[in-house]
C-alpha cells in the first residue's frame, strides 16, 4: 500500500482497477447511486444495484454497460421499507458471491409534504428506510463484508443533517412531523450509526471498516443525462447556470463515495466530503462534525436501533 507521501492525487476520473472486487450499492438505479454504481463500474470491478424496482434497475444495468465496456453489473431486488425482506435479499446474493468488498448505503427516501407515512413494519418512512433498512441490512451483510481481505461499509450522509439534532425520545417523529426535518434526521442517525459501526468493528478486531460520506449539494438540473436513468432537458441546464457556482450534479455527488470504497489510504470513522465549503468539488476528508462525536448519544441510537429491526450485529456487537 502506498504512503500518503508518495501516492499519487486522487483523481475522480483515473479511478485505481478493482479487478476481482465486488460492490453492492443501495438505491443505484439512479440518482448519486446510479452515478456510484458506474462509476465504480469503470475499475472493473462486479457491482451490485440494490433496488426495489426490477424495471429501474435494467433500465440503470443497461445504462452502465452503455457506457462502460464489459461492465461487470447486475442487480437484485431489495426493499429496505420491508425489513422482513432483507434476508432473502441477502440469500440471493450469496448464491452470486462469496465476498462482498465494499456495500455503499445510498439509498434514502425523502419526501417533501405531509402527511406521515410509515413502513409495512410500522416505522416512520424516512427514519425506516434510510436508517433502520440499512442498519439490519449490514447486520445481515456481515458474514459477506467479513469475507473479504478489508471490507468497507460506506453510509451516504447528508448536508442536511448538519443542522439537525437526533431527537431519542422521538425517533419516529410521532409527535411532531415535519417532512424536511425528518428527513434531515434520519440521515444524521445514519451517519451516527456508520461511525459507531466502525468503533464497534474495531473493538472487534474486524477486518471491515465503516466510513461515511456526503454529498454536497447535488441536483438533477446540474447532472449529465443518461437516459432513460436521467434526462436533462437544455432548459434545465440553462436555468442552472447560476447554481453552479456553489453546488454539482449528482455524478460529482457520488464521489466521496467512490473514494471511501477505493482510495486505500482511507480509515474506518473518517468522514468524506466535497472540497469547496462541502457543498462542490473534488472529494476530500473532513472533520467530523461536532454533534457526530457524541459518543453516548451513538451508543444509544445504536441500541434503539437493535431494538427496533431485531439486529444482532455479532462481531460488530464489540
């Protein structure tokens, strides 16, 4: 492994081969997951679209092999609002591999209005599904992730859980229901939940690491087509114009992603980013923000959710 001294700039778009890797992304039948999963597709390495909808996922698979020859890419079916459908999600995928490299958490809902919905298991739609679902997920991941040499988990935070706070006594947002807060909430708790996982890891001596990422500010109207994934329109791209100066497209969004699963000199606990006031740019290690080091507050949220999905976390248990 190369010293921090002597290798070379990460350039997002000379990614280092990852021939034999495998890589499971969630939600990579578009958005920032679609642009991960092609991205990664790129090094030669296989990937994995987690997806609900089998329709969107071939659509995504036939984009990727469009645009990377000899793409290594296939998909299965995961719904993580069903959390009693993980397993056999899981099974299926250990009859196609014996190791997982690396799972990125990306896929989230976020939903703009009223009224709240909920889960088939009774849980808050975003919390449910952006923490809870990628929570058991990893639990039942980890015979896989253990598998592999050095495995990493990568949970896709938000920019928008920066200024939300975990709420322990209302996790569900029972009691006062705000779409956008909710949604900024269930993300924070996903990002708690990737650091205290790599604390926990390494108590275990496990060969996997736990890294978070965000993306900035990503939108559709600064994202490149890839139809029928993405379609931007000319007049999309004109009125964006002006965005652009301090936010990116979603293929820039996945970056920090793509260099918590490939960059060998990053750790387990880091936080990855972009660049410019973590809002655009090339992808960068930033400090871990202040409310993430709240180390009773994780321990906690971590309980709750063991709780609340069943997971038992094994090796990951410390």
């Amino acid at each position: 492994m190369p010293s921090a001294s002597s290798a070379p700039p990460w350039n997002v778009h000379r990614l280092p081969r990852s021939d034999g890797r495998v890589f499971l992304v969630t939600g990579g039948n578009a958005g920032i997951g679609y642009f991960v999963a092609e991205q990664l597709s790129s090094t030669g390495a296989t990937v994995v679209l987690g997806s609900r909808n089998p329709a969107k996922a071939e659509a995504a698979t036939a984009s990727i092999r469009d645009r990377v020859p000899g793409a290594r890419v296939r998909a299965v079916r995961l719904d993580l609002a069903d959390l009693s459908s993980l397993e056999a999600a899981v099974a299926s995928l250990e009859l196609e591999v014996e190791h997982l490299d690396a799972v990125v958490h990306n896929a989230g809902v976020a939903l703009d209005d009223p009224p709240r919905e909920e889960t088939g298991d009774g849980h808050e739609l975003m919390f449910g599904t952006n923490h809870l679902g990628h929570f058991a997920l990893t639990d039942r991941l980890m015979p896989l992730l253990s598998a592999a040499p050095a495995a990493r988990v990568v949970t896709m935070g938000s920019f928008a859980a920066k200024s939300e706070r975990i709420d322990l006594d209302d996790l569900q947002s029972r009691r006062d229901y705000r779409p956008k807060r909710a949604y900024g909430r269930s993300k924070l708790a996903q990002m708690y939940f990737g650091l205290e996982l790599d604390r926990r890891l390494r108590a275990a001596d496990s060969v996997v690491a736990s890294v978070v990422a965000h993306p900035g500010g990503a939108l559709d109207s600064l994202t490149p087509s890839r139809p029928p994934v993405h379609v931007r329109t000319a007049g999309a791209r004109l009125g964006a114009a002006p965005a652009a100066l301090l936010l990116q497209g979603k293929h820039a969004g996945a970056w920090p992603a793509v260099r918590a699963v490939l960059d060998p000199e990053v750790r387990g606990g880091q936080l990855w980013g972009p660049r410019l006031f973590g809002l655009r740019g090339a992808p960068r290690r930033e400090a871990v923000w202040n409310h993430l080091t709240d180390l009773s507050l994780a321990a906690r949220l971590w309980e709750a959710s063991c709780d609340l999905t069943g997971a038992g976390f094994g090796t990951a248990s410390g």
